[in-house]
C-alpha cells in the first residue's frame, strides 16, 4: 500500500530466511528470487511512483506541531474508510493540486493563512466542498437546507460549492473521517 502513495518498499528478511540464504538451502533461494522480482518489476517502472493518485478528497494541513496527531490519524481513517485522498501541504496547495477533487479537508486547530483560504474558497466557489475546524473562521456563503446538515457539521452553500464547518472544536479524527466520507 505505501509503495502506491511514493513509499519505498524495505525488505527484511526474517531468521528463518536469512539462515537459508547464508546456506544457501534452494527453498530459500528460491524465495529470494521471487522477492527480488517483485522488486525489480517495480525498479523497471520507475515512472509509477510519479503518477498522482487518483482521490477525490485532499487534507490540507501542516501535518505537524499541534495538528501532527489529529491530521496524522485523520489520513490513517480516512483510508480505513476506503476514502482515499491527495495530502496537501498548506503551503503547496495550488489551483492544479485541486483539480479533479471533490472535497478539501482542513483539520487543523488554526486559522489558515490568507492565500490558503482565498485558494479553498475559490475551490469552493467552482463546485468543491471544504470540511473545516471551527478554527477556519467565518464562512461566507448562506446557510445550506436543514436536511443538507448533521449534528457535526453546520453547512454554508458558496457558489456552486459548500463549506462543512464543524459545530464544535472536538477533536475526534474517527469521527470526522467517517463524517466526510458522508459529506463527499
């Protein structure tokens, strides 16, 4: 799974493999073989690890200091919940790293900055939807149809788009994965 994100593959041989390889017994050999293959057919297509992942969600966030455990954890649910998403650093989000989303979350417990918000909202405006902390600030935008909302989440229409603001600061990365998988 990791390899199909940029992760590197580490291979580790365990006791019983690597005293097979150092005595060179066939069963060992041949299971080398069949790991090293594995490894090699992905070498060969180096071009893969490149490709943007195709997600229709994206957690803009810092992914550190005070927001490292909730937004760390919120991408470990979010994938449980077969929700896969593009991560995008605050300060790389641009008109391009959007395009083909549906959703942006931002889970962090800090207003963002002025560009980030401008960038969002204009997502926003051409269709997407944006799940943020209460911590985002005010919302433009007018309040969505009663049905449109849950307990969690008051939500505002904004051009084509809405906006998702959490009713309360809790900070609780299961829920909120498992609402936006909702929301989207």
């Amino acid at each position: 799974d990791s390899g199909a994100y940029g992760g590197r593959w580490v291979i580790s041989l365990d006791n019983q493999l690597a005293s097979g390889l150092s005595e060179r017994r066939p069963e060992a050999l041949d299971l080398w073989k069949k790991i090293a293959a594995a490894a090699g057919f992905f070498a060969q297509r180096k071009a893969w690890a490149s490709y943007t992942p195709i997600t229709v969600v994206g957690v803009a966030s810092d992914f550190s200091g005070p927001n490292e455990f909730f937004s760390h954890e919120l991408l470990n649910l979010l994938a449980r919940a077969g929700q896969n998403c593009r991560i995008l650093p605050k300060g790389t989000v641009t008109a391009s790293n959007l395009d083909g989303l549906r959703a942006v979350i931002y889970p962090d417990a800090q207003e963002p900055p002025p560009a980030l918000r401008k960038q969002i909202l204009s997502f926003v405006s051409a269709g997407g939807t944006l799940i943020a902390s209460p911590q985002w600030g005010t919302v433009p935008g007018v309040p969505a149809k009663p049905d449109d909302e849950g307990p969690a989440f008051s939500v505002r229409t904004l051009g084509k788009g809405r906006v998702a603001l959490a009713a309360a600061s809790a900070r609780d990365p299961y829920q909120w994965a498992n609402d936006s998988v909702v929301l989207v």
